[in-house]
C-alpha cells in the first residue's frame, strides 16, 4: 500500500523485542473457517470482555469517552475473548466471540465443569466473514498434549493488541483519512483474514 513506502523499517541486533513491541500483541488469533471445522479447548477460568465497534470490515475497541467511532454514532457490541488451543495446528491464541456464541459456552461449562478444558469446534456457514458461526460441544477425549498448556495473560494480552493496533485506526478516523481496506491495522492481522 502506497503510504507505507516512505517508512523506514528498523532493524535491531540480538534477542531483544523490537522498538514498540513489548511481547504480548503478537498471539495468534483465530478466525473460523468455511472449510472445515477446527476444534479448540478453552485454556483460561474465565474470558475477558470488551465493547467493539464493527467499522470497516473489522472490529475496533470502542476508545472510551473519546471514542470517535462512538461520536460517529455507530453502536457497540460486547465481544469476549478466550485463550485456546487448536487441536490440528497445537497453536496456542485467542478466540473471539460475539455474546451469543460466549453464552452459548457459559451454558457448556456446567456439563464441563469448569471453562478450562471445555472444547468445542467452530465453523463459517459459508465464506463471507460475516456469515453465520456455528459452535458445537465436543466431548471427545481432548488431546494429551493439551493438559499441561497454559494460555496467555488474557487481559494484557487483548490491551496490548488493541494498544499497538487500534490506536492506529483511532487515529485514522480522527484525522479524517480513510482507513486501509485491509491489512496492517487489523488485530486478526496474524491469522487469515478471509476466514
Ligand atoms: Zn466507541
């Protein structure tokens, strides 16, 4: 994208994180697929929550009192984000979901005992990004390599990616510019964007 090539990207030397990363916005975060379904096993007690804007094809947090999406009168829906394990891939990474389908999950964790361990498989009804999900209990046996992973800090984790990530966006709408259609500001950046 033509604005981008004027910047100078920095290179460091050693194991240090780059400049402005500080660790905890780079988790994977999963997106369903029309392909097939993907199994995952909820690693957290409890998720996290906040209030999203839909805006441009994507999910912005809504920024608070200042929100300029809020000023553009568009509403908020409360969105919950998990940390799972995908059973195909072993990938550890965050899971979000719209109220429904986290209801839908409150109600599993009596049956399950608890919301750590639950599983379930998600799955697009069809490929555009807003078709309907589907969400289904599973009660096989989970993997063995499973019982042992922990999830990240979920709160910090989410802070981070929306920190590093919307506050770019936020930026955007308040300067007027239009936003890119696709690509660099996106917290679902690191997974497949169609999905
Ligand atoms: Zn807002």
């Amino acid at each position: 994208m033509g604005r981008r090539c004027c910047l100078k990207p920095k290179v460091g030397e050693g194991f240090d994180l780059p400049e402005g990363n500080d660790g905890w916005s780079d988790w994977t975060w999963f997106h369903a697929r029309a392909e097939y379904p993907q199994r995952f096993t909820v690693l957290c007690q409890s998720p996290v929550h906040y209030a999203g804007h839909f805006y441009k094809g994507r999910m912005v947090a809504c920024a608070g009192d200042d929100c300029p999406l809020c000023a553009k009168g568009l509403g908020v829906q409360a969105r919950y984000v998990f940390s799972v394990v995908e059973w195909e891939s072993r990938r550890v990474g965050l899971l979000e979901l719209g109220r429904g389908h986290a209801l839908s999950i409150q109600d599993w964790m009596a049956q399950n005992g608890g919301l750590r361990g639950l599983s379930f498989e998600i799955e697009r009804a069809s490929r555009p990004k807003q078709s309907r999900l589907d969400l289904r209990l599973v009660t096989d046996a989970q993997p063995v390599f499973i019982h042992h992973l922990e999830g990240p800090d979920l709160r910090r984790a989410v802070e981070s990616t929306w920190r590093r990530q919307a506050s770019q966006l936020l930026s955007e709408v308040r300067s007027g510019e239009v936003a890119p259609a696709q690509g660099s500001v996106s917290p679902k950046g690191a997974e497949q964007r169609s999905a």
